[in-house]
C-alpha cells in the first residue's frame, strides 16, 4: 500500500508541472501591442492595384501583419515601385522599414528614405509619407530633392507621385546643377 501511495504522489509531481498556464491568453482590454501578428512573411512581394491597373509593388523582407490593428508592418529593408495611373512606371522608393495602413493603403517610410523618379529627380528623407487616395508623397522631415538642374533641402515637402510638380516648405538652402 505505502508503495501504490508513493508511486500515485509520483505521477502526481509528474503531472503537475503540465498544468500551469505557459501562454498568456488573449485578455479583452489588454494593450494591443501585446498581441503577436496574424501573419507574418519574409522576402515578400504585394501588388497594390486600382480598377485593375497596378498602383505599387511593394517589396520587405520581412512582413507583420495585425488586422485588429488596420495595419502591416515592414521591415528588413522596403522597396516600392509606383505606377501613374496609365500603368506606366513613374518612381521607386527605398527605406529601412515602415508600415502601411490596410483599409487606405497610405504608407509611411522610415530610416534611410530615398525615392528616385523615371523622370530623373531624387528625393531623400528620414520619413515620409505616400498618400494613396490623393497620389501625393509628403514630410515633415527635413528632405534633400536633386532634379537634373537644382538641388534644394529644407524641412517639410509634398510632391506629386512623378516628382514633377514639388514644394519644400521650409527652404534651408539651394543649390544649381550643371
């Protein structure tokens, strides 16, 4: 009898350990950055497009995505190239990382932000910010843009998706190109 009781409050030792609660469960009310992504890729590629035409192809190499949150986010190193909106390609965009709204499909860049444009402009940021619905790219930050006969910085731009047509707010200096 002393060694069925000895073997029971064995396995009972054994098996005890097996019932504590190892993952914390998803709690209501809980902060959402305590949620782990719904997804998750790496090396990806997306297409984004409108009525059918290609708007953006979008490249990271390394994807999260929280759908309870509305947002995707990217890192590992992003690249977007950009379509006018007769498909033809118009600009590519290159960054450290950055996240895209998934009801918008707005995107901010961030880190070592670069976009260069068929059309031979640069522009060159720390963070900026592509406006889907109203095809503008826009910062806060201070920006440098090199077209082929000037190069202006200053703080805070928009332009339009080509580079065509830009404006720097706050100009802190230009430069002519020859």
């Amino acid at each position: 009898m002393k060694l069925l009781h000895g073997f029971a409050l064995f396995c009972l030792i054994l098996l005890l350990p097996g019932c504590e609660e190892r993952l914390k469960p998803a709690v209501s009310g809980e902060s959402p950055t305590d949620a782990p992504p719904a997804q998750e890729s790496w090396g990806t590629t997306v297409a984004f497009s409108d009525s059918g035409e290609t708007r953006a192809i979008l490249k990271a190499g390394h994807v999260s995505v929280y759908p309870e949150r509305g947002y995707t986010i990217l890192n590992g190193g992003v690249q977007v190239d950009f379509f006018d909106r007769s498909g033809a390609h118009s600009s590519v965009l290159t960054s450290d990382s950055g996240w895209v709204n998934d009801l918008t499909h707005d995107l901010e860049a961030i880190g070592t932000v670069k976009v260069v444009s068929d059309s031979g402009n640069t522009i060159r940021t720390e963070r900026l910010d592509w406006d889907n619905a109203r095809r503008l790219i826009h910062s806060e930050s201070y920006v440098t843009i090199k077209s082929p006969t000037e190069e202006i910085q200053g703080e805070g731009f928009e332009s339009n998706e080509v580079l065509t047509r830009y404006r720097i707010f706050h100009v802190k200096g230009t430069t002519s190109v020859k």
